[in-house]
C-alpha cells in the first residue's frame, strides 16, 4: 500500500490510559495484524470533553428515545458539555478523511449499540439497546461511514466485512482525489463489480444503471448517489450463497478456456465451499490462479479477487 487507511479509534483501544480508572483497554486484535495497514487517529470523548483521568464513571440515563449522560454517583449532567464539543470535533472526521471508526463496546459515551440505559429513579437498566452519546453523533452524522466496536470484531465474518469495507472506502478517497469525472467513476464500478455483487446483487445491478444513466444526472449527484448505494450495499454482509454466485459467475468467464478436469476441479472446490467443507480462500486461490494461467485482463482487475492483503487471513476461515 502506497499510504496506510486513516481511521478513527477510540483511545483506550490503543493502550492510553484515558478510562475511568486511569487504565486501558489494549485491543491487541485490532493494534496488532492491522498496525501495518491502518493509521489511527485516536479520540476519547469523555477526556475530550473536560472529564479527568481518573474520574467518576458515567451512565446513560432515562429512556431509549430520551436519556442523558450522567455521573453515576454525583448525578452531574454531561449531555450538554460532551455534546458542545462533539459538535466542534466531529468535522475532524471529514477534515482527515477518516475511512471508519473503531468504538469501545458498552461505553455511555463510545459505544455503538447495546448501551445499558438506567432510570432516573434508580435500579436496574431498563434497557439494553441504547447508543453512546458520542457515537450515536457521529453516525448519525455520517451514516455512510463504516464502524464497528472492538467487541464485535472478535467475530471473523463482521471483522472481515469491516475491514473490506475500510480498503473500498480508501480507494474511493483516491478516486476522488483524482477528480470527480465519468472516467473515473466508471473505471471504479467496473473494478469493484464482483466484490459488491457478493454483498447484494439487486444493488450492484442498481450501480450499473446509475453508472450507465450518470452523463445524464450531474457528476456532483451521481458521485453522492454511487457512494451512498455502494456504502449501503457493502453494509450487508455476504454469504456463502452469494459467494457461490460470484464464483459461478467468475468461472464462466472461463468457459471456452478451462479443460475438462480444470472445469471439474474448479465445481468440485466451489461446492466445497458451498457445503462449508473449505474456506473462501480456496477456490478464491484457483480462480486467481487461472487469470493469471489465461490472462482474463478484465477479472484480473476485480477487487474481489484481492480485497485485501492476504496477511489478514480475513478468508480463511469463511
């Protein structure tokens, strides 16, 4: 990679002891494998913000459609100060072109989902499905940014999801930076055809239009129109069905080329896959292995192929 991808973090996931309690939280599954590829730019909100290190914990309190963010003894109301300076930093994401955030699972203030909310009159929560108050600000608003929280990442099939989406939101960046114009966007969905067809077909066919109808619309609105579509469409996660789909598909670009035993081979690894007998890895690996063999210029350039270094591991066990 010529530059590594910008994204956002919470701090504490870095290993600096900004928490309550003077500690960290070290993700060492994120700071680790990914250090080589992402470059962090850390935000701890509840630091931001005026709160010290160490300081009173903070909860989320009220309803799920109307709480507060509250010191858990002290009863201090931090809603209006976090979110005065929320309001001032958030531009920052754009400013830096973050490519996605990194939040801390379970965080009032950082977390993305599945907050405990307490009521105001005390006891135990009486909801669980609550938003931190600073991320539930920065996607809403930027809701076509990818984020996770480092809990979910231990899951291979959403860390793998995330971390393709990452490398596409970087390359758009690119592609943007070279100029906005048909040419461009063009040669971006032509690469990227296989790899959002394998998150959702019925979007990757409605890029196709509003690519082929774009000199027709305004290059300003269809930009904004292929990102937010595509963002959607890579928000879904893709599986072993729509996996099969694509290598079926990929393979009969093949049909005149392959032998009788390369045809056999390449159905009997894709049913493997199918039949959860082998990871993606492996008929990803053959079909590479015939573009280069048949020199198939037009897949040799799909994303799909190689979202993503192969020293992520992030197909092996899908």
């Amino acid at each position: 990679m010529e530059t590594k991808i910008k994204i956002g973090i919470s701090a504490c996931l870095l290993g600096e002891n900004v928490r309550y309690d003077g500690q960290n939280a070290l993700a060492r599954h994120i700071t680790g494998p990914l250090a080589e590829y992402l470059d962090f730019y850390p935000i701890c909100p509840e630091v931001g913000c005026g709160m010290g290190v160490p300081r009173e914990p903070v909860r989320l309190v009220g309803t799920l459609e109307n709480n507060k963010l509250m010191g858990r003894e002290s009863g201090k109301d931090w809603t209006g100060i976090m979110r005065t300076w929320a309001e001032k930093t958030l531009p920052q994401i754009e400013e830096k072109q973050l490519c996605g955030f990194i939040f801390k699972a379970k965080s009032p203030s950082s977390g993305m989902c599945r907050i405990k909310i307490y009521p105001e009159e005390g006891g135990q929560p009486n909801s669980y499905a609550g938003t931190g108050l600073f991320a539930g600000m920065l996607m809403e608003r930027y809701p076509l940014l990818p984020v996770e929280d480092e809990g979910r990442l231990h899951d291979i099939v959403l860390r793998g999801n995330f971390i393709e989406r990452l490398f596409v939101e970087h390359r758009w960046n690119k592609m943007l930076a070279s100029g906005r114009n048909m040419k461009n966007i063009i040669d971006f969905h032509s690469r990227h055809k296989m790899l959002i067809r394998s998150h959702d077909v019925t979007l990757y066919r409605a890029l196709g239009k509003l690519v082929g109808e774009g000199k027709h619309m305004g290059l300003e609105k269809l930009f904004e129109s292929y990102h937010a579509l595509m963002s959607t469409a890579l928000a879904k996660k893709p599986t072993i069905k729509k996996n099969v789909d694509v290598l079926m598909h990929i393979m009969g670009y093949f049909k005149k080329l392959l032998t009788t035993d390369e045809k056999k081979e390449c159905l009997e690894l894709i049913g493997n896959y199918k039949t959860n007998l082998l990871p993606l890895i492996v008929p990803v690996t053959l079909m590479n292995h015939y573009v280069r063999k048949y020199d198939v210029a037009y897949l040799n350039e799909q994303y799909y192929l190689n979202p993503h270094p192969l020293e992520l591991k992030l197909r092996n066990h899908a």
